[in-house]
C-alpha cells in the first residue's frame, strides 16, 4: 500500500504573508526531494479548529504558536530570515519523507 500524501498547515500571524514565503520555500524544497503533500495556510489564531491530528501530520510555523496541539510544529522563521534555512527545510522533510 502506497503512502498516504502527508498534510501540512502553514501558519503565520495573518494567515497570508510570511506563511505564503514559508509554503512556497519548502514546496520547492520537497518536490526536489520528489515528495508530495497536501498544504493549506491559516493564522495562527484559527491553529484550535483547524489544526486536527487526524488530517494535519505537520504544522511549520513563522510565528510563536501559543497552544497545546497533538500535531509536532516546525519554528520555520528562518526561512523567511534565509538564517538556518536548510537545518529547517530539513527538519521538516523528515516528518513528511
């Protein structure tokens, strides 16, 4: 049985902008690595409705996430600062190879 396409929640303050660089970084990195996800963005305060551990397998975040989730969370600003880019892109690979 094949593996099933991961799903990951990008997660900036808006929703929109740092989020948006975040997704299309990591994307590119992934699709050159030849894996495949799911994707959607949101602001960190929606995090409580829409991040459920049973259609989100990894949340990369460019902001401070304030809440408990049963989901494993990527701290993700440095690939908007360009400072630890490929330790994070990495890391995030790792959950979803």
């Amino acid at each position: 049985m094949a593996n099933k396409k991961k799903n990951i929640l990008f997660v900036c303050a808006t929703g929109i902008a740092t989020s948006t660089v975040a997704t299309e970084k990591t994307l590119e990195y992934l699709k050159d690595k030849g894996v495949e996800v799911t994707y959607t963005q949101t602001n960190v305060a929606s995090l409580p409705e829409v991040a459920d551990p049973k259609t989100v397998d990894l949340i990369v975040a460019t902001t401070q996430v304030p809440f408990d989730l049963d989901i494993p969370v990527v701290h993700a600003l440095s690939l908007i600062t360009g400072i630890g880019a490929d330790k994070t892109l990495a890391e995030i690979y790792d959950y979803v190879k």
